[in-house]
C-alpha cells in the first residue's frame, strides 16, 4: 500500500550492479519513463532510524544537474556530494571517506556536466581572464590543476566540453591517488567511475578510464 513503507530496492551485491542500476535509472530518465518522482512520501518514515545508500555521487551544485532526477533514485539510495564544479576539496574528500567507512557504498561517480560555468570560469582564467571574485577564484584554483596540459582551441562548445572531461578526470584521480582511495579500490569491491551529464539529452555518459 502506498506510503506505508519504503519503496527503495535492496542494495545491489556489487557495485558493478549498482553502477548497472545507475545507468538503467538514467535510462528511463531520458525515456521520460521515470517513476520515482511520482512515489508516495511513504519511504522517509523507513528512512528515520538511518540511511545505507548503494552508491555515492559526486556532482556540481547546478541546478540543472539533480542526481537523484537524472539516475531516478529513490529516497535513501544515494549519498550525494554537490559542489561547484564537482572539485575535491578536504571537506568533500572527508565525506567521500565517510562514505565508504560509515555507509559502505562500493560506487563512487563523479559527475559533471555540459555547460559548466565554474569550468567555464577556469578556461577563461587559463586564458589570463581574471574576473572572478575571491572566493570563486578559490574554487577555481582547485580546477586549475587538471587544466594543466589541456590544449585551447576549437569552438567554444567543443572547448568547454573537453575541458569538463578533464576536470572530471581530474576529481577521479585525487580520490583514486589519495591514501583512502588506494586502499579501497586495492583491497574491496568498490567502483569509482567519471562521467558527463549531457543536458541537451539527459543521458550521463561514462568516460572511458
């Protein structure tokens, strides 16, 4: 009966299934066949003693980007992280460590997306354009990195694109090199992928390590 108790499907056994679910969820997103979106509240009282997400998402704060939308997850299904930019910084690198100590989620994605402006903010800032205020500027220090040896050039939307790879590349190898990442991904099941929102289409698409 509706709203008489969670809704949500177990825990996938590994986290190439629950990387499966992710995309399968994506897949009746882009369809328009999403279902989650129309469940009752029953699930947050299921939800009141404590949480066990099967996946952990990293994402941009843009609000055209909601994570639980575009996967079609349900309450208590994923454990998401949303900064500008979808950077690592020491609070976003303690909740990924959270994550995998405390809520055991085997998969992490990074997500970005197409028409980031904080990636944006970061090409032009390689170009030697400075406006961002000093807070932004922060933020963008910590996209600067993985611009590195990006190459300018094309047209802008080709440009920016390639340059939202990176940075999301970027964020997989800091979590992937860290003391914590290496052990995880050395010793347990435990996935960690990069991927790209597509916002014309709403499909996410995996990059290939």
């Amino acid at each position: 009966m509706p709203g008489t108790g969670p809704v949500t499907a177990p825990a996938p056994p590994t986290a190439s299934q629950a990387l499966e679910r992710l995309l399968e969820g994506n897949a009746r997103f882009v369809r328009g066949e999403a279902h989650v979106a129309a469940a009752a509240p029953g699930p947050r009282a299921g939800l009141v003693e404590g949480q066990h997400p099967w996946a952990t998402i990293l994402g941009c704060s843009d609000s055209r980007v909601p994570p639980e939308l575009i996967f079609d997850a349900a309450f208590g299904e994923l454990f998401v992280i949303r900064i500008a930019g979808n950077i690592i910084s020491p609070e976003v690198g303690g909740t990924l460590q959270y994550a995998g100590t405390h809520l055991a989620t085997r998969l992490f994605v990074v997500v970005g997306h197409e028409g980031c402006g904080a990636v944006a903010a970061a090409v032009a800032a390689k170009r030697g354009i400075h406006t961002a205020k000093e807070r932004i500027r922060l933020l963008l220090e910590s996209i600067a990195p993985g611009l590195v040896d990006f190459e300018l050039g094309g047209s802008p939307a080709e440009e920016l694109g390639r340059a939202v790879e990176a940075n999301v590349r970027w964020s997989v190898k800091r979590v992937a090199d860290s003391p914590e990442g290496q052990a995880a991904l050395a010793t347990e099941d435990v996935k960690l992928v990069g991927a790209v929102y597509e916002l014309a289409t709403g499909r996410v698409r995996l990059l290939i390590p």
